[in-house]
C-alpha cells in the first residue's frame, strides 16, 4: 500500500518533536480522519533555522509531516510558502494512495499557517519598538 519511502519517514522522522521559542507555530487538522499536526518553526535571518512537528495521525500524516519538515528546513521563509501538498508526495516517491492524499495538504495548510504567525508576530514586534 505504501511506497517505501513513505515507511522510512514514518518510522525514522528526524524532525518530530517541539522547538522551545519558536518562531512561529501553525497548526491543522482533518475533522472527517482526525488527523491533527502541528509545525513549528525557528527563523534566523528570514531562513528556516530550524524545524519540527507534533502529528496525531495516520502512517501517511507522519510521513507527510517529516516530508514537508526536509523540503522546508533551509528556506526562506518566501520559498517554503510555496511548498504545496504536490511537492511533499513528490518527496515521498511520487505516490501516494489516493484516500491518503489530504495527509499532504495538512503538511503545506500547517506550514503556511506557521510561517503566517512569525510574519504576524515581526509586523507586531516592529509597531511596538516603532521601526
């Protein structure tokens, strides 16, 4: 049912877990599965330092979560909100069963909303030292 790929990042994701201050947090779920993920980001000189996420969720949402953590750790924080849900099943092998598809777009909807709350929170920083 699964490519192997989509078995590696689910038992071996490398980017589970919180970040401690983060820079930003977004966060998404499905009502109709129950899948619920969290991302969490550190940004440093507009790049994404650092990564992580919290999943409660299937084989294909954990996977989905380590996918979009590699695509994006490195970025910029304009690059990786162009991460969309087709670029995290590309880097899971290209496929992924159909019913299993909105695992993905879970990845791209958290990250953006994470990379939304650090913009938030910079124009916020900004207005109250005035510059």
């Amino acid at each position: 049912m699964y490519k192997r790929k989509i078995i590696e990042y689910f038992k071996n994701p490398k980017h589970a877990g919180k970040i401690k201050n983060p820079s930003g947090i977004g966060e998404e779920g499905n009502a109709k599965c129950g899948d619920i993920m969290t991302v969490y980001i550190k940004v440093k000189n507009n790049k994404i330092e650092d990564i992580k996420f919290s999943t409660f969720g299937c084989v294909a949402a954990i996977a989905s979560s380590e996918a979009l953590c590699r695509l994006a750790k490195g970025k910029t924080v304009d690059e990786a909100m162009k991460i969309t849900d087709g670029d995290i099943v590309n880097e899971l092998g290209g496929e992924m069963p159909s019913i299993k598809y909105h695992c993905s777009l879970l990845g791209s909807k958290a990250l953006h909303k994470a990379i939304e709350d650090y913009k938030n929170k910079q124009r916020k920083k900004k207005q109250d030292t005035g510059r």
